[in-house]
C-alpha cells in the first residue's frame, strides 16, 4: 500500500497505482517481489555466512527506504495542519 499509495499522489509510476476489483495492487507486488528477487540472486557468495550476511544487509536497506520517505513526508504534512 505504500507504493500504491505514493503513485496515487504522483512519486512513483501509475502502474503501482492498479488494483483488483478487492482493492489489491497485485501488479505493484509483482514487481516489487521480481525486484527483489533479482537483488537478492545478485548477492550470491560461495560462503553460507557472507551469503546470510549480504541478504541481512539487503533486507535493512530495502525496508529503510520506505521509512525514510515517510519520515521526509512529515515536513509538507506538518506545513498542512
């Protein structure tokens, strides 16, 4: 819903924007999930531990973008209120 939300207003493309007769944006979802698909293969080692450590490291940064966008969202909303 974060992409989905964020096309609505125009940050992303309107393909995120799409959704099911239910109210789902499955088509955002798989794109995002072949995204990270794709950086996750990318980060294959022949070590169990650096590959571990590579996909930690991959899931931090993927889940702190959204959460730095949100924070930099509360500057204009705070200008609204």
């Amino acid at each position: 819903q974060v992409f989905k939300s964020s096309s609505d207003i125009g940050y992303f493309p309107r393909v995120f924007s799409k959704v099911t007769s239910k109210n789902a944006p499955i088509t955002g979802m798989i794109i995002l999930g072949v995204a990270q698909t794709i950086l996750s293969l990318m980060t294959i080692s022949p070590s169990l531990n650096n590959q571990f450590n590579s996909l930690v490291n991959l899931a931090v940064v993927t889940n702190l973008i959204p959460y730095i966008l949100s924070m930099a969202a509360l500057i204009p909303m705070h200008r609204l209120y």
